[in-house]
C-alpha cells in the first residue's frame, strides 16, 4: 500500500471547506487514503520500474481530466473555477497541465528514492 497524502494546501483547504466532505479538519501531508499494487513478480529491472511508474501517471492525469469533466456536472453554484488561480484560496481547480506538473514536482523525490534503494539492493 501507498499513502496519499493532503500534500498541497489547497487539498487541505477544498476537503475542509466542501460540504460534502466527512472530515473537516485535514491538514498538510495527512495521509488522507491509501492506494494498492500489486506485480506478478518478485522483482523487477529499473526500464520496468520505470515503465510501471509511466503508466501510473498517465492513468492519474486521465483519472484528473474524468475528474475535471465530472465538476462541470457539479451545481452551478458549486463549480470551481479551473485554470491559473490554483492553489490560492479559493474554489479553485488546476488545470490538467498545471495539476500533472505538480503530480510530477511531488512524486519525483520518491521516485528517486524508490530506484536507489532498489538498486541498491
């Protein structure tokens, strides 16, 4: 299992201020769920790691751009906005692009970390 963390403030601010939301008092880098793989093998080369690591986050960006369509669906009086003004205070949205180079700022340390204890191993 992996974390998923509250790790912007604007995470934290949407989850405690949406009425819809069951807790109200998240703050930066709660773990706020948790996600699951699983590999058939017991081990892996670092262009599978890789490879692994690509097709999670090209799954991650079309599970945001689903996301984004869904909030359009959302009562006209409960639309974010979606573009530049994220993550200031607000009800606001990034942008896929702006929501993907965030994804990448904040997973690429781990990412790192993971390959150099793999292959250290």
């Amino acid at each position: 299992m992996f974390p998923d963390f509250a790790s912007a403030p604007a995470c934290v601010s949407c989850h405690n201020q949406h009425i819809q939301s069951q807790k109200k008092d998240w703050e930066l880098n709660d773990v706020m769920g948790a996600t699951t793989w699983t590999y058939p093998k017991d081990s892996l080369t670092t262009d599978e790691v890789i490879e692994i690591v690509k097709v999670f986050r090209e799954s991650a960006e079309k599970t945001y751009e689903d996301y984004l369509k869904e909030v359009q669906n959302f009562k006209r009086t409960e639309i974010p906005l979606i573009g530049e003004k994220w993550p200031e205070d607000g009800y606001f949205l990034p942008t896929k692009e702006i929501w993907s180079q965030q994804m990448n700022q904040l997973t690429a340390p781990y990412f790192v970390q993971s390959l150099m204890a793999y292959n250290e191993k």
